[in-house]
C-alpha cells in the first residue's frame, strides 16, 4: 500500500515513473535530510532530491514527486536555506520534476537535456491512455482514468514545458569555486543526464543504476528504451572514475573500486541480456523462445525487484524488429482471443477447459492454467467456474512473485476477476 498512497498523489497528466523497490518503509519515513558529504544532502523518498551547496548559494538535483516534495523542501532547507541558483533535473519522469515549483525562486535556472521538450510532450499525448494503465498497475481507483481523461485535449500535445535552459550533449557552469559538469546520458529516458562534480568525483546518476535489474520494457508502456543506450551511458560515466554515485533511487555508493564493481557489473548485465536477444535473433528464434531462454548468469545476476529479464527481452526484441513473427495470421486484424469461443466449444465446454486449467495448475503451470481460464472465459463470460479457477490462479501468481509491477498487475487482475464473481 506504500506503493499506491505514493504513487496516488503523482499528476496522471504525466507517464508514471520506473522506480526500484528497494527502498524501505524506514527510508521513506525519513523525518531529517541526510549529509552525505560537506555539501551534499539527500531528503530520502521514492524519489530522492539532493541538495548542493556552494557559497554562492545552493543547486537542487531532482524534486521528487508532486507529494513528497513539500517534506523534502523543508527538510532541505533546513540543512541550508541560501538561495536556488539552479535546478537540475535528471530527467523528466514525474517523481523527479514535481517540486520544481516549490523550488524555483526568483532567478533560478531549471537545466534538462534537451530532449525533455518532446519526452513531456510525448507524456501528455497519451495521457488518458497512461492513466489508465497506471490506474491498473498502481491501485489509483476506478475514476483516475477518468479525472485524467477530462484534463487532456485531444490534438493539443504541447506540454507545459520547466527547463529554462536546455543542451545537447554537455553542459557546465561553476557556482561558488564548485564546477558542474551535466552529460547527456539516455537510458531510462531519452532526456536522461548525469551531474558531474569533478571537484569531489561525484556522479549523481539518475535512474540509469538502482538496485534491480532495469526497467528495460515497463508493463505499463513507454517507447522502447535501448539496451545499448543504457550501456554506453554507463560506459561514460565510468570513464569519469568517480569515487561517489548518487542514485535518484536506492542509497548512494561510495568509494572508485566499489562504485567500478556496481555500475560495471549493471553494464554487463544488461548487455548480456541484449547480445543474447540479438544473438537468438540471428539464429531465427522467436520471442517466446528467447524470453524462455535467455537467463543471466550467477555473476550477473542482479535481481529482478523491478525489471525483468524475461519483460526485457521481449522490449529488446521488438525494439529491433516490432510484433511480425512472420506467422501470416498476425498480419491480419483478429487477435489470437477472437477464436478462444470456438476451441472450447470444441473440447466440450468451458467447464472442460476449467479442468485442464486447475490440472496445470497443481501440476505448477500456472501461465497455461491462466491462458486455459481465460479461453473458458471467452466462451462464458460469467462461468463461475472459470471465474473461480481464474481467481485461485492469479492469487497463487501473487504468492509466488517478488517483483513489484508484476505484483501490481496482478492484484488489479485479482480485483478484476473479483467483481464478476
């Protein structure tokens, strides 16, 4: 529920942001900013903001979420409250861009990477369509998708836009003796960046490392994020020997051999995952295939809490190549549901098919046993039956899981299957 109270407050305007679920009750329930260096400060959320400061006044990096951001203004200031020279915003992603009005003073400077005009623009063309997915995923209620729906205008794409200056590849500025270095790092978004500070070697990295394995292809949607994005990303920020990193999720990472061992090995998996889709591909295997396949090894092995490996290929996948399987029946406009009725008709009814799904499901198949009731279901909407069995699957599903949007999903499906019973 800690998820959802959060996640509830955040602009249904704007695309719901990838997070990493290590974070902690305790770490959320921070009532202190934390001091990580002379002048580094961190107010711990879902989103963390961090605060710099110089004897020229102070720089803000990320604002974390339209909620949360009240707190950790007062937290932060409390630490230093000298004047907001500038605002440095990782990327556009709404847990990290919903302070900047709390923020912002009279001459403060809001910096992204350019292309935050079109990610923002992008967020609000389809925002009736992520309010709905993010209603699903994230608990917000039956009426988000609706509140959002009433706020968007159909062929009025243009965002309200925040950054007062924008650049391409790098930027720089020095504020009290201290230099800024920004790059463009795309990974988690193509208006990523990272912040620089060569004085003291820190890097402050955005969502491009937290502690899971990314969210290469979030269930939600979003455009594809490459693979190889994230690596050359990471590959820059390595080149530059930092001895801090400071994630906008999870704690930072300090030291150069360990913040080298943690972001070397996040490069390699993901790499890993991506030459093993595009080595598949070459050999002519299909998706499924390959999402069944491809694991990463021991060494690699950095968790799935948020993204997935298996999610993650299939992004990869269809990132190169889109959804033809070069099964001529996908060219058509019938989904493979539309002849569900016809095939349970032909085994001998949906309480046949109902069977077979809690056969599977004892047997431990409990993908099969969902495609089996959901077949059953397009022959008999209302079968209890079928309900049943469905509701008995999803919540073993929901047992087993230990990644938090799949977990998501699957108690929007619970609450689903629920209401028709």
């Amino acid at each position: 529920m800690l998820l959802t109270t959060l996640v509830c407050l955040f602009s249904f305007a704007q695309e719901i942001p990838d997070n990493p679920v290590t974070l902690t009750r305790e770490g959320l329930d921070r009532t202190e900013a934390v001091q990580i260096t002379d002048h580094i400060f961190r107010a711990v959320g879902f989103g963390n903001t961090f605060l710099v400061t110089t004897s020229e006044g102070n720089v803000v990096i990320d604002t974390s979420s339209a909620n949360v951001a009240p707190l950790h203004v007062k937290l932060l200031k409390a630490k230093s409250a000298a004047p907001v020279k500038y605002i440095i915003l990782t990327h556009g992603h709404g847990d990290h861009t919903g302070g900047v009005a709390l923020w912002k003073e009279a001459g403060t400077q809001v910096i992204a990477q350019k292309n935050i005009v079109e990610f923002l623009n992008y967020q609000t063309r389809l925002a009736g369509f992520f309010a709905e997915r993010n209603a699903a995923q994230f608990a917000l209620g039956p009426n988000a998708p609706a509140r959002a729906r009433a706020g968007a205008n159909p062929g009025n794409y243009a965002a309200r836009q925040i950054a007062t200056i924008t650049f391409d590849d790098h930027y720089e500025f020095t504020l009290g003796g201290i230099k800024f270095e920004l790059y463009s790092t795309p990974g988690e978004t193509p208006d990523h960046l990272t912040v620089w500070i060569p004085q003291w070697r820190a890097a402050f990295t955005g969502d491009n490392y937290y502690g899971s394995f990314p969210n290469i292809y979030t269930l939600r949607g979003t455009r594809p994020r490459p693979a190889l994005d994230y690596v050359n990303s990471l590959d820059k920020v390595l080149a530059l020997n930092p001895d801090l990193i400071l994630p906008s999720h999870g704690n930072p990472v300090q030291g150069e051999a360990n913040v080298k061992r943690v972001l070397t090995r996040y490069r390699d998996a993901i790499l890993y995952v991506h030459d093993a889709v595009v080595k598949g591909m070459n050999q002519g295997k299909d998706v499924y295939t390959l999402m069944n396949e491809i694991k990463l090894p021991a060494e690699l092995d950095i968790g799935e809490a948020y993204g997935k490996i298996s999610w993650s290929v299939r992004g990869i996948y269809d990132g190169y190549a889109g959804y033809f399987d070069l099964n001529p029946a996908e060219m058509y406009n019938l989904p493979p549901s539309g002849i569900y009725a016809d095939l349970v008709k032909l085994a001998g009814g949906p309480e046949v098919v109902v069977k077979l799904a809690g056969l599977r499901m004892s047997e431990g198949k409990l993908d099969e046993s969902l495609r089996l009731t959901d077949a059953a279901l397009a022959a008999d909407p209302a079968n209890r039956g079928a309900l049943e069995q469905k509701l008995k699957t999803l919540e073993e599903l929901r047992k087993q899981c230990k990644n938090s949007n799949e977990r998501g999903w699957l108690d929007y499906a619970i609450n689903e299957t629920k209401k028709k019973m």
